[in-house]
C-alpha cells in the first residue's frame, strides 16, 4: 500500500509518497516553511500545497508536534495556540475521502523507527527521543506504543526540558557539542529514572551528528541514533494512516 506522510514541525512541513511495507519514500521529499503564524488555516494552506504537489488522492497522514487524540488537538507549546481543541483530522480531510489521519510528530517517528529502523526486533521498553524546535518523546513496550508521551514538558534545575535540551537552544546559544551533550546527559539520566527503559533511540536532524555529542552520554541503558532521520515522521505516520485502527 501507499500512502502520503506529511511531516508537520517546528520550522517546517515535509511530506512524501511511501511505500508502507518497505518504508521507503516513493518520491522526493518536499518541504515548505511553516507559516507565521502557524495557524490552523495556515498550516491547511500547506498541507493542500503538498497533497497538490503529489497529485494525491490516496489514505494521508499528518503529525502534529503536540498531544493528539482521535485527530484533535490538545496541547500547543510549539504551534499556535489557536490550535487548542481544533479537530485537526476534520480540517486537513477538506472534502479529501478516504478520511486523513492526524497523530503526535515524536508518536509517528517512534513507529517508523520500531518497524524500519533503530528499534526494529526490540521488544523491551524503548523510549525514544527526538531533539529539534522541541523535544519530542515516544514509548513502546513490546512492540505496542503508549501514545502522547510529553515527557520534554517536564522540568528540572528549575526549567523545562524544551528550554535546556533542544537542537534549537545549541544552536540559537552556540553551545559547544560538550556542553550541549552533558544538558542532553542530564535530560536521558532523569528520563532513565521515570522510565528505566532497555533502550533510548535519539531522533531529529541532530541524529545524523550523533558522533559529536554521544561521547558525553553516560546512561546506564544503551543509547543509539535513529536510521530514518528526518524521513522518520513521514514514514510513521504514513504507516499509521495505512493501518488506523492499530494507532488509536
């Protein structure tokens, strides 16, 4: 089966065409800026800019970079707050049939890591953890996901995760790999003891520079880079949409 994934984030919208038995893109991934403001409206504007680009009338995925339940929006710290309570799988259908799925961004990526890449054959407690505009986390236990881990919301040394561990806080303060690893350190040892997971898989763009920042992880559970990178959410939530009624 095919299916669109579109990819909604912080700086950006991604989608591509995958083949959800491989996870392979079918074609070039494309991407537009997130609108300013990121509007609900706005974000539809980009999302039919995509499914136009693609010609596509087939099953559609999206990710939100928030808490998602039956495709409504229900939190809103790294989009518009205009997002609150909209039903994001009704507005990004717009007359499209079949229906369009809408599920978390970090959800997504988790499920495309578990079936094609870092985390495939693992059956234990994977956490996985996707470091960009925000801090994105994801739970599977044996093999089943639990859904709307928000866990870059939580807060220690007096700040949220999302102000201490981002990409986007190396980089707008220029931090040295070093000194953003040991933030990144502090954040996985405090998640190890909520979740004491077998295994944490780092996400995000900032995954392909894993050798620069792994040497200052010192957790007890074994630590890897995600394989699928920023295709990651594309591919998810493609596969979600291919199979809705195994991600509620």
């Amino acid at each position: 089966m095919k299916c669109l994934g579109i990819d909604i984030g912080g700086t950006g919208v991604k989608a591509a065409p995958v083949d959800v038995s491989t996870g392979r893109l079918l074609a070039e991934r494309m991407r537009v800026p997130i609108p300013k403001p990121a509007t609900p409206r706005a974000v539809l504007e980009a999302v039919q800019e995509l499914v136009s680009h693609f010609k596509w009338t087939g099953r559609v995925g999206c990710t939100m970079p928030s808490v998602v339940k039956s495709g409504v929006v229900y939190s809103a710290m790294n989009i518009d707050s205009s997002w609150l309570g909209v039903d994001a799988a009704r507005l990004f259908a717009h007359r499209k049939r079949p229906p369009v799925v809408v599920h978390n961004d970090a959800d997504a990526a988790a499920v495309a890591e578990m079936q094609f890449g870092a985390g495939r054959g693992k059956n234990g407690l994977v956490l996985m953890v996707t470091l960009g505009t925000g801090i994105g986390t994801a739970l599977f236990y044996r093999g089943s996901l639990v859904p709307n881990l928000e866990l870059g919301q939580i807060e220690y040394d007096g700040k949220k995760a999302e102000q201490r561990a981002t990409n986007r806080v190396r980089e707008e303060r220029d931090q040295s790999w070093q000194k953003w690893g040991g933030r990144v350190n502090e954040y996985l040892l405090m998640l190890e003891k909520i979740a004491s997971p077998d295994l944490i898989i780092i996400g995000g763009g900032v995954s392909k520079h894993h050798r620069e920042f792994f040497p200052y992880l010192k957790t007890d559970c074994k630590v890897v880079p995600a394989k699928l990178l920023n295709e990651a959410g594309i591919i998810g939530v493609a596969l979600m949409a291919a199979r809705p009624g195994d991600f509620r």
